[in-house]
C-alpha cells in the first residue's frame, strides 16, 4: 500500500472478542516473530511507508532497514499511545537494535520517528528516495547474499538466539498475559478511543 509499510497488528482483533481468539491471535503474532527475527534467511526491509507498533516490529526483525526518505513517513513501537503495552519480545528486539536507553525513551512515550530521526536513531540503516526503496533493498541484498552464508546464519543466530529461547522458554505465559491484559475493560476502552481518533482524523 502507498504511504504505508505497515499499520501494525490489527486493532479490530484484539477489540470485543472472546479471550480464545485473543489466545490464537497472540499465538499467530508470536509465531509471525519467532519465524521472521528467527529465519536463517537473509531478510531486507524495503520501509516504502509509516510503520507503527506491529510495523515496526517486523521491520526491526530484518538483517537491514531501508526507508523512504519522506518526513511525513514515520516508524516506532507507539503501544503507550493506544494503552497498551509491548510485550518483552518487542522490547528485546528493539534494544537488540539501538540499545538500552534509546528504547527505554521509545516505549515508554510511544514515540514514532521521522525517517531522518529514525535514521538518527538507528531505527532503519539507510534512507532512498522513495522510487529508490526497492533498488536499494535489491542492492542491499547482494551484498549480504555476497557472504559465505553458514558463517552468516551462525552469526545471526548466536546474536539472536537468546532472545528467541526467552519467548520459546515463557510462549504460554506470554499468550495468557496477553489475554488477561488485552480483555480488561479498561484496556478495550483505550483501544476504542484510539480507534474513533483515528477515524475522526479522516
Ligand atoms: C508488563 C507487560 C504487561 C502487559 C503486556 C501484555 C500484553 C501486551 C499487550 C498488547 C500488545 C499489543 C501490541 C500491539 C501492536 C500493534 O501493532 S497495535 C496497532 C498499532 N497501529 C497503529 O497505531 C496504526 C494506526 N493507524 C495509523 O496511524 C494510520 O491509519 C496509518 C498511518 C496506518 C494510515 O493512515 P491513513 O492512510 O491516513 O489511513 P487511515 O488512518 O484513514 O486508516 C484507514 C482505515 O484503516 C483503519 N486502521 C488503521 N490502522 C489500523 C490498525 N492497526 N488496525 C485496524 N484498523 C486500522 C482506520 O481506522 C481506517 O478505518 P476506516 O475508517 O476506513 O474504517
């Protein structure tokens, strides 16, 4: 879609459901982390777009980020925004990416940055204009493929594997978290009031 990597995971799944599609949708989302940031494949995001929370998530699980250079495109883990809370795998890969107290910042104001912020912060690796966000993911591309892949997938999976083991070690500890924060009336409440913001923006 145009102007958008990716709205992030979608709201209206985790809004006035039972708490058995809450658990399979949680469980669906860890999966989606655990095949991406796990995958022993080289993977390169082309951020042709804004990327918030979910987003950002899976742009953050890539060996290397390009992004348009578009002010108006933003990128980051805004969970506070809407009341909610991005579970410690989130948090794991985004210290994984820009450290400790970058993070710290980032979550708890749910900041969304700027393509040129996020550059600054490390966020994304490089910004291209926009008609030039998939060439440069192409290039990007080779030049990883370039390196002896065993030696590369060893590298990636010793610089991520702890992560990993940590969701795999907590997986249903982490869905019944998410289901008894998710369906509190409270919680449902903040997501609704986001959910009619954004539609009053319109
Ligand atoms: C100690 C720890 C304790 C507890 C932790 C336990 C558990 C964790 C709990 C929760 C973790 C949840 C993690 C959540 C991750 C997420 O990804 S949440 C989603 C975040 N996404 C957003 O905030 C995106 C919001 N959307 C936007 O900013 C914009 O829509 C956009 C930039 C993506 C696109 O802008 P526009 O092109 O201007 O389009 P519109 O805004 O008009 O939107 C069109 C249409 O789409 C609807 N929509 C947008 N985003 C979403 C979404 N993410 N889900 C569902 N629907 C979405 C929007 O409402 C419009 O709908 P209509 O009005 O056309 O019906």
């Amino acid at each position: 879609v145009s102007k958008i990597f990716s709205a992030g995971l979608d709201i209206t799944e985790m809004s006035g459901k039972s708490n058995e599609h809450y658990a399979a949708f949680w469980r669906a989302v860890q999966e989606m982390w655990l095949k991406l940031y796990g995958s022993n494949m080289v993977t390169i995001a082309a951020i042709n777009g804004s990327s918030p929370a979910g987003g950002c998530l899976m742009a953050l699980c890539c060996d290397y980020r390009i992004m348009a250079d578009n002010p108006k495109f933003a990128i980051g883990l805004n969970e506070t925004q809407l009341g909610i809370v991005a579970p410690f795998w989130f948090k794991d890969t985004m210290i994984n990416t820009i450290g400790n107290r970058a993070t710290e910042l980032s979550l708890q104001l749910g900041q969304m940055y700027p393509a040129p912020e996020a550059l600054k912060f490390g966020l994304v690796d490089k910004l291209v204009p926009e008609d030039k966000v998939q060439s440069a993911a192409a290039a990007a591309m080779s030049q990883w493929l370039s390196v002896p892949d065993h030696a590369r997938q060893l590298t990636k999976s010793m610089m991520r594997k702890p992560a990993i083991d940590r969701l795999v070690k907590q997986r249903e500890a982490d869905i019944n978290n998410f289901v008894s924060f998710i369906s509190k009336d409270s919680i449902q409440k903040s997501l609704q009031i986001y959910m009619d913001r954004l539609k009053q923006k319109k």
